[in-house]
C-alpha cells in the first residue's frame, strides 16, 4: 500500500499551534470529531472505508522528523522546546478512528480520544479521502498551465495569497507543483505569493508556514467558559500561549457580530488583525472596518485574512475592494491544489463533543453563512436566542 501523507507535518500548521496551546492547557480534554460530507448526493463505492482504515493503519509510521524539527526550531521560535520534544515521541493511534460506510454508500468517520493526540487527525483523513475518491485519468491536460496563470495574474494585480490547499487538494503531487510554482511569484512589496499552510511543503522550498487556529477551539471553549464567553476565552488562551505571536483572531465560530462585540480594544491592539472565513467578504470587512474605526484604531495598520472558497477573479476584486483601507492577504486553497477537472469535494471533519472531566458536551457552529451552521438543531436554536442573532 502506498501511504499517501509523505510526513506527519504534511497537514496544516495551525495543527501544531493549537495542538501547543491543548497539550499545554488542556491535557484532560476528550474529544470526539464527526466527518460531514457537504455534497450529500457524493455516495463512495463499497470498500471505501476499508481502503481509509488501511491508510489510518500506516499512519502510525509517521514521526517528526530531525529536519522538521529543525525547521520548527529556525522558523517559528513560539513553538516551545517541551511541546516539540513530546511531538518527537507522538504517533498516530489508529484506534482512535473508525469509519464505515451505510447502505448508501455514505461514509462516516468518527475520531475519539485524547484532544491533544486526535487534533491531528482531521487534515490528513480529510486529503485521503479525497483523493481515494478521486476518478483516475480525469485531470485535465491544462492544470499545470493554470497553475502559472493564476499566480501571475494575482502577482500583476498586487495581491497577497497564501496557499491553503492542504485539506482538499488532488493530491501531494499537485500541491508540491504549486508550491514549486508559485514560489517563483513572490512575496514583492507589492504582492506575490507569501507560502503555504503546510509546514512540511514550507519546508521542502524554503517557504514560511502560515496559521493559528480554527474554528475548533473556540467551539470546544463553549463547553468550557459558556458560549457568551467562548470568543475572549479563545483570546484570552491564545494570548496566554503565544503572547504577540501568531496574532490573527477567527472571527466567524458564532458570528462575526457576536465577535466584534467581544473584539474590544485590548483584543484589537494585541492582535495583528482577523480572519474571514464565511459570509459575503465585502459586507463582513467593511464591518470589521468600521468597527476598526469606532473603538480608535486604524484599519490600514492592521491584516484581513480572507479565506472562504476563494478563486483568482475573487481574490483580485477583493484585493481592490479594500486596498488602502486595510492589508490583505488571500488564503486560496481547492481553486490552487484541486482545480484539475474533476469536481473538488466539500467535506469537512469538525469536533461536535467534548469532555473536559464532566462528561461530553455537544457544541455548535454559528456561521456567517446559514447553510454552515453545525449542530443540533435545537442548540443552534438557543443559542441564537442567547446570542440575539436573528433566526435568518
């Protein structure tokens, strides 16, 4: 069997970031992540999931390596010496994963254990499947030429992008062909290509690694400080772990209006800036501006992530949307690592339990966007009520 992670660090950074802050803050924590298959009409042939628990199996062989160590070392100084000497010693524990498929041929992953061990499941599980799942000889002849396309169009016009492609990309191939690629486009003062999410590729071409967190943290922090607390806890554990460091705050776990009234000025200061990662871009920045503006702090000092389903045409016209308002930079990832002709999946693995010593807790996800929410229907229910968010 050909094991398709190349390296344990072949996944996304902000896994070891947040991997840090739980295995030094939450090392009691049980967590349970559920697989979710957006596109509901995808059904996988029989012996789909005997061909995933097969690739789980193999992942045990996986460690951190003595250059990735290094490059930890080098490149990203927040990264504590203990937190990377247990890494040293982690492997993936394929009792953690069970997947099946049902009648229909939908698949079901369930991840379950130790937070600070099953963090690292999601990404790898996420890019197995869809290339397991991917139709053989179906790429088109052209990708590679699009590759090129992409990154001078975006470079000419200014913009900064990050490749975020880990989780749904085509394959290891296609994404290391973009990072190769897409190198020879910057970082310019005037835009170009700034690295990649992935630290093992960021390694591989002397790129810098680029994330924080995601949306996982603050939904586990709902069943540890209450939702109306989940957003400063996030902040408060993050400034605790990483000080100045790392500083890009997700905006959009229960809404971005729910954040922004948590996002006060101290918050503001300390962070360099804020990630979007659902609702309409425009709408969602001019009210991270605005609210810039009204707690006295300069919106062209600070950094707009926007990462939502991105394409070259859309990163262009947001670039001159808000150029000179505030900086940008686009984190671009099925468009740049599966745009090779057949249809990218959407699929998604998220923490939907949680156990910190009283038993689990269900959690949920107020997204910008509504067809995002995740949840028990009728926790999102009350908890939109608890929040004053309108029932849209």
């Amino acid at each position: 069997m050909r094991l398709i992670p190349q390296d344990l660090c072949d996944t996304d950074f902000y896994k070891f970031s947040m991997g840090q802050l739980v295995f030094r803050q939450f090392d009691n924590a049980i967590a349970k992540y559920r697989y979710i298959n957006r596109a509901t009409e995808k059904s996988y042939k029989k012996g789909f999931a005997e061909q995933l628990m097969e690739q789980v199996n193999g992942m045990s062989s996986l460690k951190l390596s003595e250059e990735m160590y290094l490059y930890f070392k080098s490149q990203c100084p927040w990264i504590r010496e203990t937190y990377l000497q247990w890494l040293r010693g982690y492997r993936f524990n394929p009792n953690q994963v069970n997947a099946w498929q049902e009648e229909d041929g939908q698949l079901k992953i369930e991840i379950t254990g130790p937070w600070f061990e099953t963090i690292y499941w999601e990404i790898p599980l996420l890019y197995i499947v869809t290339e397991l799942s991917r139709p053989r000889g179906e790429m088109s002849e052209l990708w590679l030429d699009l590759i090129s396309e992409k990154a001078e169009r975006m470079s000419r016009a200014g913009v900064n992008w990050i490749d975020f492609g880990t989780r749904r990309r085509a394959s290891f191939g296609v994404q290391n062909l973009v990072c190769r690629i897409m190198k020879e486009h910057g970082p310019g003062f005037f835009g170009g290509f700034r690295g990649t999410s992935n630290p093992y590729l960021a390694m591989t071409h002397g790129l810098k690694t680029h994330g924080t967190n995601a949306h996982e943290l603050t939904m586990a922090m709902q069943a540890k400080y209450g939702l109306s607390m989940c957003n400063k806890a996030t902040m408060d554990c993050w400034i605790a772990e990483f000080g100045g460091n790392l500083g890009i705050a997700l905006t959009d776990t229960i809404t971005t209006p729910v954040f922004l009234r948590d996002f006060g000025t101290m918050y503001a200061r300390l962070y360099d800036g804020i990630r979007l990662d659902s609702g309409d871009p425009k709408v969602i920045g001019d009210m991270c501006i605005e609210h810039y503006k009204k707690i006295g702090i300069d919106p062209s000092s600070k950094l707009l992530v926007l990462s939502d389903s991105l394409n070259t045409d859309k990163a262009i016209d947001l670039h001159k949307y808000f150029y000179g308002r505030i900086m940008t930079t686009m984190g671009i990832g099925t468009h740049l690592t599966n745009d090779v002709g057949s249809k990218p999946p959407n699929h998604v693995i998220k923490l939907v339990e949680i156990d910190f010593g009283h038993g689990f807790q269900s959690l949920i996800k107020l997204s910008d966007d509504v067809g995002k929410n995740l949840g028990d229907t009728q926790l999102v229910a009350d908890a939109k009520k608890t929040l004053g968010i309108k029932n849209e």
